[in-house]
C-alpha cells in the first residue's frame, strides 16, 4: 500500500481552458488537465473556462481553490497520472446519474 504524501502547491499557472501548471515544494512541476473530470455540483463549474481561470493558490493549505468551493489535495495533482483514471471513472458515474 502507498502511503499518503505531504505536497505543498508553491504556484499556479492556467495554461489552458482547463489546464494548469502547478510546481510543488521540492520544484517538480506538473501539468493537469482537469477536463474529463469536470461534472457534478462542486466540479462542474470548472466546464466553464472563464470560471476555471479563477483558480487561486491558498497560501495557509497550500493548494489551489476555485471561489465555489473546490479543491483538490495536493498529494492527488502531484501524482495525477496515478490518480486520473480513478477520477474520471468517479466522474463518469456522477454524469451518467446525473442523466437519468
């Protein structure tokens, strides 16, 4: 089993409708598109690209927000190509709930 780890998010950078730069504590950088995961109440508004451009680095958690609510642990972004799938499929489910 994986154990979690502790990742600060040290700045953000929309590179795309929805997309984002992100470097971490130790310098890595990352880049994320959140696209296929942008349904349901809190991820939703994330579709729209003016309001994903919203996004903003809290300095006291040190990870990135949206002014609805949403967030995500940086532990999730930091290793997003690990994580990805699982939240597509979980996104998957909530749309097609969402549809009937």
């Amino acid at each position: 089993m994986i154990g979690h780890e502790l990742h600060d998010i040290k700045s953000v950078e929309v590179i795309g409708p929805h997309s984002l730069r992100l470097r971490f504590e130790d310098g890595v950088v990352r880049e994320v598109d959140l696209s296929s995961i942008t349904v349901g109440e809190m991820y939703g508004p994330l579709r729209d690209p003016a309001f994903f451009a919203r996004v903003r680095l809290n300095p006291e958690i040190e990870t990135i927000e949206w002014p609805n609510g949403a967030d995500f642990d940086p532990e999730t972004l930091y290793h997003w190509d690990r994580y990805r799938e699982a939240w597509q499929r979980e996104a998957q489910k909530l749309a097609t709930q969402n549809l009937s």
